[in-house]
C-alpha cells in the first residue's frame, strides 16, 4: 500500500504499544549497582552517595561504569520525595491546617517544602522557605534594617 502524503497513518492499539525507554529506576536497583560496583572494584562509597571518581582510568571499563552510576544517582535523587518524606509532609500540613505558616495561604502537599527547623518544623511554599532561609543566613539584623524598606 502506498503512503498518501498528508494522511497520518493509524494509531497503533494500546494493547500493541508498548513503554519507551528504560525501566524506572528504584533505590533497591540503585544500591544493588551500587554494592556490585564497589565489590567488583574493591572501593567503598564516600559521603553516603557515590565512590570517589576513578580519576587516571578515563576510557576504561571502571570509568565507564562510574559514569552510569552517576548518571543513575542524579536521576533518582532528581525524583520528588520519597514515600517517608511525603507522610511527615502530609503530617505537618494537617498539623497546619493546610497553610503555609509564613504567608497564611493555602498550601498542599504537592508544593508544600519540608523546613525541618529544631525549635519549629513546618511545611512552606518554595518561595516562603527560600525567604526564610535567606532571613536565617543574613541575622536578625538584616530583616529589622529589611523593615524600613517594605
């Protein structure tokens, strides 16, 4: 059958279709990459993340297989919060009847940040974390002198 410029061609059936691109990375997976990597190569992981980069082996074997480890742990630590992290969330929100304790707007779960400050931890919305930490890091005296400019 010849192809008719201008007419798509069908859409195939969703049963036929099948999921492009690789599997969905797990942390078991991750950590199992990960302990096969530091056995086969007789490294132990620093900082509670990666191995030290195997500087002096670029292009071997080692090098190669570093770098799909890295690549795999920014993927997975690029994800949102895992299933622990959304639960304390979720307990804070309630805690705060769904607003943000800074702006007084409502807030839910899906934009809500964990501040996890000691005397009084909360859940913000990005922009009033981002605000609180830049109050933290200048001092008190900074948001009093910030006063006479609002």
């Amino acid at each position: 059958m010849a192809k008719t410029p201008g007419v798509a061609a069908p859409a195939p059936d969703a049963a036929v279709r099948r999921r492009a691109g690789r599997p969905r990375l797990t942390s078991e997976d991750w950590s199992a990459r990960l302990a096969d990597y530091c056995r086969r190569y007789d490294v132990s992981v620093r900082d509670g993340a990666l191995p030290a980069f195997p500087s002096g082996r670029r292009e071997t074997a080692q090098h190669r297989e570093w770098m799909s480890l890295y690549k795999a742990h920014r993927r997975l630590s690029g994800r949102g919060p895992d299933a622990a992290e959304r639960a304390q969330r979720q307990e804070r929100l309630t805690a705060q009847r769904g607003r943000c304790p800074l702006c007084r707007q409502p807030l839910d779960l899906e934009e809500a940040r964990l501040d996890d400050w000691k005397p009084d931890p909360a859940v913000l919305h990005a922009r009033c974390l981002d605000f609180v930490l830049l109050a933290r890091a200048l001092g008190p005296e900074a948001l009093e002198r910030t006063r006479t400019r609002i």
